[in-house]
C-alpha cells in the first residue's frame, strides 16, 4: 500500500427529502408574512399624518419653485455640485435646481402614458416569460442564462421597434437602459480575479482558500459566511462572490462533499446581508446615497445599519445550520445535538473520521513536498500588496470601476513579466519508443541549405489568461438590462407598488406601513431588480427622508436572497460554480432556503431599524425638520 495513500472519511448515505421537508419552511415563512400584514392592518391602513401631509405640501411648493427658478447658466455635465451652497448662491434652492436637472439624464423617466394597453400588456408578456426562461433555463432549451437572457434583451429591442412603428409605444433608448458601471466593474474585478488565481501556484488565491478549509463541516460553512459578510461589507458583495465562488467549489470538491449547496449558499446570502452596512457595499446603496436629496455619510449609514445587518447575519447562519444540519452536522442525531456539537465541543463518529482523513491528508502532503519552499514569495507579497491598495482606494471613495480595472491591468502586466523573464521556458523534447529524446529537425530548403530557426513566438495575454475573462457574464447582464429597462418604461412596477401600498404610498416608513412598504419593495427587487427599484422611487418620491431610503437599502439588499435572480451576486455565484462542473445551486435548489431565510432577516432587521435609528425621519434641506418639530 502506498504510505501517501489515506482513506477518506466513511461518507453517510444520503437520505432524500420529502417535499414537505424541502418547503416546509417557506409555506410556512409565507404564511406568517401573510398573517401579520393581516392583522396589522386589520382595520384598513392608518389615516395620513399631519406630518405626512406637511411633508407632501412642502414638497409640493419646492417642486413649482424649482421650476419657475430661471437658468442661471451653472454646466451640470460635471456633476451638480455641492450641497452646501451659500445663501448668495442660491442656497438649497440652487442646489436643488442643479440636481434636478443633473440626475435627469439618467433616472428613471415616466413613459407609461405613451404606451397603449396592447404595447403595456405585449411588453411585460415578453420581460415574464424570460424571466421564467432565467429563473429555470434547464426546462427549456439548453441555451444557458447568458444566451436567454441576450436573447430577451434583443426580443425586446425588436418588439419596441415594432410597437413605436404601429403606434403602440414610445422610442426605446436602449443605450440608455444598460448601466455601464456594473459592467465595467465585473470586467475589472474578473480580471483582478482571474490573475490573482492563475499567476503563482501556492499564491495568493491558495492561501486564501487555506484559511477557508477545515476539516468539520459546520466551521467551514461558519469560515466562509464569516468571510464572505465581513469582506462585502469592505469590498462589495460581487467582488467577494467571484473570488470566492472557485475557492469554495474547490475546498468542497476537496473534501469530497456529496452536496456543496449549503456551502455556496453560505457565500451568496451573506454577501447580500454584509453589503447591506455600508453605502460601498453594493451597487444600489451607491446609488441611493447618490440620489438621496440630504447627506448620508459614510459612518451615518453604517451606524445605523449596524444592528439590523450582525441580527440577519446571525439569524441566517442559525437558519443555515437547521435547514442542513444532515449536511453540515454528519451523524448527528437532530437540533440539540446539534448545538452540543457547536457550543460543548462535541463529536460524532463521522465527524472523527472527517478530522482524522484531513489531518492524514495533511500529514502526507507535507511528507510529498519537503523540498519544496513554503512561505510567501516575492510574488505573493507583490499580490498582496496590490489587493491592499485596491482595498485602500475603494475604501477613500475612488471609483470602484477604475480601481479594479487599474487592480487587473497592473497584475496582468506582473504576469506576463513573470512568465517571460522568471518561469522556466516550456522545454518541447520529442522521445523515441525507449524513451531516448529525439534531436532537433532540420529542415533545408530548395537548394539544400539548412535554414535556421526561428525565435520562438512571445505567448501573448489574449492567449492565456483574458481567454479565461467570463464575458459570457457580461453578456447576461447586458440582456437583463434591455428586459428590465424596457419593462419599466410601461409603468408596470410603478403601479404594481401604487396599487399595493394604497394609503401607504405618501407614509412609506411610518407605524405599520413599514413592514408593507419593505415587503413591496422585495418583491419588486426580485421582479423588476433593485437598482431599477430604487430609481423608480427616487424619480417617485425625490424629497424622501434619509430613514425612508436607510429602509428602502435595508430591503432592497436582503430581497437579493430572495430569489436566484434577486441578486447579481447570486448568478454570479451559480455562473462562476457551474464553470467549474458544479451545477447544484440552481433556482429550484435556492428558494427553499432562500424564502424563509429572506422573509426573517427582513422583518427582524427593519423592526430594529424601525426602533433604533440615528438619521432624521425628515428632510433637513427641504425645511421639514423645523417644521416637525
């Protein structure tokens, strides 16, 4: 036997779930949401406040005022300014002015009424349809989410050519709809990523994905949801997926685990939880601050956010290792063993073997590799510095797009370096049949002259590593956007929110109408995507207080766990596994865990928000603070 050689860890077999088991919780989760809004609003919604009804009059006046103001000539292409103009500058009027007439080049403009019933009614047929297509591309044809969603993208284009050309809706600016900065920031951070991953074997990436491994089950999970709130919280949620989605898949293929969906669901829905705690932490939070008409800084929404994202964050961990404890506690006999195992240390037989494998594994790769230098080289050191300074800049408020291109740019030319000047040239020796290297051929030409060699060709990037960039990622979310675009422009999502708040529309943070108001949201975030969402409100509700938007970041983060296509880090997740040969966290496969887990953390996190806040529940500059008080 070769002493290398190790048995692995008795696998337990695999019970099936019955569906009762499997959707159980949500049926139940759906139920209490149902059951509270009921009882909350029992006796129809509350009347409007007099506060509300101050808000909506002065809000009013600030928009005719706004409008009446004359040009003063002030050039917006560079931005609006500074919110803190002085009085002879025109004070908050002026800013406001500037404001209005700087973001209208891209929020969200109403077009609704110049479609007709056929071109509303045609439109969203075609955004639902896809949007099944993406939710299950398996039940159909084998195109994959890249292709359906591109596909969607360019149906769409076609049909509003068509509708505009028989009279039945407006000119689609389709340019308009895609968002280039998410684009630009995958790119960057793919190939930050990739080069990161590819440049040194034992690098960078491998350390990282040390620190992850362990040999039981449920500290792995824990490493990784640790990790993965932590690092979106700093970063931002689909930077942290698509450098971790690899390394988990990895460690879960090393340890052999029979099912990797709680690992990567680990992943997925603390990103989309440990974003919600700052405005860096993902794109629709960047996008609120921007759109917030007063200032919320940085430490503000963190503080106040505190609180309600450590509370998800624990509830869904305690709701990730009940759902699988089979998965994550092998052997063990249910839920309070289960806490035996997690707070008094201890083990079952399975448990055993899986620690007594890894450590044997360990022992005998070590005994392998004796000659070969450990540590960090000075190629890893210069990773590691370019990732802190990716890090240093995102934190100062750089642009997000520019610091990880610049991240992958320099990396990329560190790489190619390497390979031409320090790694050893490939030697292409040709053998005979015992083994014995071949001399070089030679080759003559017409008049028997030997001709010489010819240096060898440079391998250039755009044939190794950028072959490697996932530009069929790219392509997805060009298609998402030109699908949910076009479905906005018909006014859908404004009047399914319209229709389902009633009376709470004009008191969206106020008593009971909060809990509705968040619920809407999510489920508009899982139809219509969050960041659509959000520009819809802004252009809907311009004067909205810091609070109103603190809760409209809260929900619209935590509805990405939702549903697969709630979050861009969730495709992420499920697109850079299945690269890999892992196709476990699919649509069907995440709900069951993603429903119960969405609807807890929400409800729990905006009562705490509700109850505990810092920022102002009136807008400062639009003079309702004083007149609240």
């Amino acid at each position: 036997m070769d002493p290398l050689k190790v048995e692995d860890a008795p696998k337990a077999p695999r019970r099936k779930v019955s569906s009762l088991r499997k959707w159980g919780p949500a049926m139940i989760a759906v139920a209490l949401v149902i059951a509270f809004n009921a009882t909350m609003f029992s006796n129809g919604t509350p009347p409007l406040s007099e506060r509300s009804s101050r808000r909506l009059q002065m809000a009013k006046e600030r928009i005719a005022a706004v409008e009446a103001m004359e040009d003063t000539g002030y050039n917006v292409e560079g931005g609006f300014g500074s919110r803190n103009l002085s009085e002879e500058e025109g004070g908050v009027m002026e800013y406001t002015r500037r404001r209005h007439r700087y973001l209208g080049d891209y929020t969200h403009k109403d077009k609704s009424d110049d479609f007709s019933l056929f071109g509303k009614l045609s439109t969203s047929f075609i955004y639902f349809a896809f949007w099944v297509f993406l939710m299950f591309p398996n039940w159909f044809w084998p195109i994959g989410r890249p292709g359906i969603a591109l596909g969607g993208g360019l149906s769409m284009v076609v049909w509003r050519f068509i509708l505009r050309t028989i009279g039945h809706g407006p000119y689609f600016n389709a340019e308009r709809v895609i968002i280039m900065e998410p684009l630009f920031l995958l790119f960057g951070l793919m190939l930050t990523t990739i080069y990161i991953e590819k440049m040194e074997t034992g690098g960078l990436f491998d350390k990282l994905r040390e620190s992850l491994d362990d040999p039981v089950n449920w500290k792995r999970s824990a490493k990784i949801m640790a990790m993965s709130t932590v690092g979106s919280a700093a970063v931002m949620n689909d930077s942290v997926v698509l450098i971790f989605s690899g390394v988990v898949v990895d460690l879960c293929v090393r340890h052999k685990v029979a099912n990797s969906l709680p690992y990567l669901l680990s992943l997925a829905t603390t990103a989309n939880i440990g974003s919600a705690l700052t405005m860096t932490g993902n794109p629709q939070n960047i996008l609120i601050v921007s759109l917030a008409y007063d200032d919320i800084g940085w430490l503000e929404f963190a503080l106040n956010m505190i609180l309600p994202t450590v509370a998800a964050s624990l509830l869904n961990a305690f709701m990730m290792f009940v759902y699988y404890g089979a998965e994550l506690f092998p052997g063990s006999s249910g839920f309070f063993e289960n806490m035996g195992i997690m707070f008094a240390g201890n083990r079952t037989p399975e448990m055993l073997a899986q620690e007594h494998a890894f450590y044997a594994r360990q022992a005998a790769s070590k005994q392998g590799e004796e000659n070969e230098v450990h540590g960090w080289s000075i190629w890893s050191k210069i990773q590691a510095g370019i990732v802190c300074l990716f890090l240093v800049f995102f934190a100062l408020g750089y642009d997000v797009c520019v610091v990880s291109i610049c991240a992958g740019a320099v990396l990329m030319v560190i790489a190619s370096y390497k390979r031409q000047h320090w790694d050893p040239k490939p030697i292409n020796v040709q053998y005979d049949e015992d083994g014995n290297p071949l001399p070089p051929k030679k080759t003559y030409d017409m008049e028997g002259n030997e001709i010489e060699p010819e240096d060898e060709e440079l391998v250039t990037e755009s044939e190794t590593t950028l072959t490697e960039v996932d530009y069929g990622l790219l392509m997805l979310f060009i298609g998402q956007f030109l699908l949910i675009g076009s479905f906005d422009d018909t006014g859908v999502p404004q009047a399914f929110f319209n229709l389902t708040m009633g009376g709470c529309a004009n008191q969206m943070a106020e008593g009971a109408c909060v809990y509705w108001f968040v619920m809407i949201v999510t489920v508009l975030s899982n139809l219509a995507s969050n960041v659509p969402v959000c520009q819809m409100l802004a252009a809907t509700f311009p004067f909205a207080t810091p609070y109103e938007w603190l809760q409209v970041s809260f929900s619209a983060t935590i509805a990405g766990n939702l549903t697969m296509l709630g979050s861009a880090a969730n495709m992420i997740v499920a697109f850079q596994a299945a690269k890999v040969g892992d196709r476990t966290f699919t649509s069907e496969r995440h709900a069951p865990f993603g429903i119960p887990s969405t609807i807890g953390c929400l409800y729990l996190g905006t009562f705490l928000l509700a109850t505990w806040h810092f920022s102002p529940e009136c807008s400062v500059k639009l003079g309702h603070c004083g007149d609240a008080q």
